[in-house]
C-alpha cells in the first residue's frame, strides 16, 4: 500500500508537471497560423492602407498594419520606402515613426537627405528624423558623414544649404536627446549654421514649454562664442516644430516625486555606477547660500519605469550636482523645479522597463 501511495504521488507530481509545462509553452509562445494572403495580395493591400492615410485614420491604419507583421515585414518595409519616395508623402511621417525598422530608418533617411533634399528634408519632417536616428543609430550616419567630414578632413566647408535644410538639421540637432556623441556632434556642427540655431532657440526659449525653454538656454550658453556662417544662412522666423514630449506631472512613470535621503555612511558604500556630471538649472541671482545636505541617495519608486519613458526626482536643491548612476542604463539631465529647486530627469534608455533606479548625488564646488 505504501509503494502504490508512492506511484500515485509520483503519477501525480508527473501530470502536474506536464501541465505546468504546457501552461508555461501556451504563455511563452503564441502561435502564428498561416499567411491571410498571397504575397501580391498583401502588397496591393500595404499600398493602399498607405496611399489611404490620413489624420482621421492614422491610428487605425497603423494598427491594421502592425497586425500584419508577423507574415509582411519585408512587404511593408518594401512599400514604406517606396511611398516615402514619392512626392504623396506628407501623411506618412506618423505612421514611419511607428512601423519603421533599421532598413526603413535608413533608407528614408539617405533619400531624404541625400538625394531628395529640397522635397523631403524639410522642417516640418524633423521630428521624424530625429525619432528615427535616435532609435536606428545606424541611420543617422550619411546625414553625420555629410555634415561632419569636412571637418574631420581638416576643412571648414559643411555643406551649404538652403533655409529650409538647415533649420531642419538645426532641429535635429537641437532636439536629440543626449546620448552617445549626439551633442558633441551638434556643438561641431550648429556653429555653421549658427543665425538658424538661434532663430529656433529663440522660439523655445519664449515658448511655454518649460522643459523647452530650458534647454534652449543650455544651448545658447553653449554656442555663445562666434562661429563660421554659411553664406546662405539668414535668420529666419518660422512655424515651431512639434516637440517631443515634456516632462510633467501626467507623465505615467509612477511615483514622480522623491525625496533626499541621507548621506552614505562611509566610501565603503560606493555605488558601481559611473560618475556623470549634469548641469544644474541655471541659479537665479537671488538664491540664498545653501547649507542643507552635501550628498544623498535617489531611488525611484512605484511600478517599473517602461522603455524611453522619463521617471521625475523633484525638490533637489538648487546647487551644481555630481551624479552617480548608472550610465548604460540611464540619462539624466537637471531641469528647472518649483521655486528655489530644480527636477532631476531621468530616462531609461535600456531595451526593456527597469524596475530599480538609484542616484547618488554629491554638491559639486
């Protein structure tokens, strides 16, 4: 009797792991039926949804082509390129930044910038540039190539462009986010197109974007010294581009205000995160001398920070920072806060949502 208790325990404990099994198998992998249709088919299908968009049915469309993914990638790459190649082009944008691979990204890219630049690389385009150099690096590179070369080979000749090309390139530049050699690349390249660059600053600068604004005085500051100038630059007003997102209290990142914690102990307790300095917001002349903590900790806090999405520090002090975080994982930059503070914005730029995120930060001299 105690060896059959034995067999069916065991018989037991083996169907349970099956169907554990199986339920792990059906949550892991979905299972892909056969093509809805034949490859010309589904063409003439992509080709249509994409002459056919418009703002009313841009979502939609979308949606309809990202379901058909899993069977047409290469088709809907194929008629992406294609329909961005013609002069039909000005409903696509929005659906490029949402469909759009490596191959998209730089083919679009390098037509637009080398081959079809007085049509297709415009200002009102900008913002999709920049989404699709930020996420596809790669494709970034014969605009970079163009643009940094001369310098590179010891000339001081960039390419002379037209107004419209060079706020387009001023807004790239301006709006990426600072990662990699983004903004080391700008500051050698927006001196040439410097009566532009300011033209735009200006605009942010006294626009009601406060994120904006502040940034535009980052820039400013930086390209205060003289420069070259192209002989086709004149400054210029023009209609604000669509910016990216600000940050601010609906950003659906969790808990967005965090508090300064204690010193750290002893250096013992040193983080294994790079030290990354960050600007402080600017200091108004009449902040009193701060004498509060010197260093401290900032954790996030709530439910895990998704991909590319902002999590928020507020209330830091209004002093220069040195920070220590985790470069690999995050950006960071200091925005100015409500009244005598300042915000520390952080920006998960990994390949998936991050549930922890610590920062320690020091008063810098």
């Amino acid at each position: 009797m105690h060896c059959l208790h034995r067999i069916v325990r065991g018989i037991g404990l083996g169907v349970w792991s099956i169907a554990f099994l199986a339920a792990t198998a059906n949550a892991q992998f979905k299972v892909v039926g056969p093509a809805p249709y034949p490859p010309a088919v589904a063409h003439q299908k992509i080709k249509t949804l994409l002459e056919e968009v418009d703002p009313a049915n841009r979502k939609q469309t979308i949606e309809t082509l990202s379901g058909l993914l899993s069977w047409y990638r290469d088709a809907i790459d194929e008629e992406l390129i294609a329909a961005w190649q013609k002069d039909t082009r000005a409903n696509l944008p929005g659906v490029m930044e949402a469909l759009a691979d490596s191959r998209v990204a730089s083919t679009v890219v390098e037509f637009s910038w080398r081959q079809q630049r007085r049509a297709a690389f415009i200002p009102a385009y900008a913002p999709m540039f920049g989404n699709l150099m930020a996420r596809f690096p790669e494709s970034a590179k014969p605009f970079l190539d163009d643009l940094l070369g001369p310098r590179a080979a010891g000339q001081n000749t960039p390419p002379d462009l037209s107004q419209p090309a060079a706020e387009t390139v001023c807004r790239i530049l301006l709006d990426m986010p600072d990662i990699e050699t983004w903004r080391k690349s700008a500051l050698e390249i927006l001196p040439h197109y410097r009566r532009v660059a300011e033209s735009l600053l200006a605009q942010d600068l006294h626009g009601s974007d406060q994120e904006k604004s502040y940034q535009a005085q980052r820039w400013l500051a930086d390209l205060k010294a003289d420069g070259p100038r192209t002989a086709s630059e004149q400054p210029s007003p023009r209609r604000r581009s669509t910016p990216r997102p600000a940050v601010d209290d609906s950003t659906p990142t969790g808990d967005q205000t965090a508090a300064v914690t204690a010193p750290r102990a002893s250096a013992d307790q040193a983080p294994t995160q790079v030290a990354a300095p960050v600007p402080s917001a600017p200091l108004p002349s009449a902040v009193p001398p701060y004498n509060g903590a010197k260093s401290g900790t900032l954790e996030c806090s709530g439910g895990p920070v998704p991909q590319n999405a902002e999590y928020v520090f507020r209330n830091l002090p209004l002093v220069k920072m040195q920070l220590d975080y985790d470069t690999k994982t995050w950006d960071a930059r200091l925005a100015p806060g409500e009244g005598q503070t300042q915000r520390l914005i952080v920006r998960n730029k990994s390949s998936g949502p991050q549930k922890r995120c610590v920062v320690h930060w020091s008063v810098s001299p």
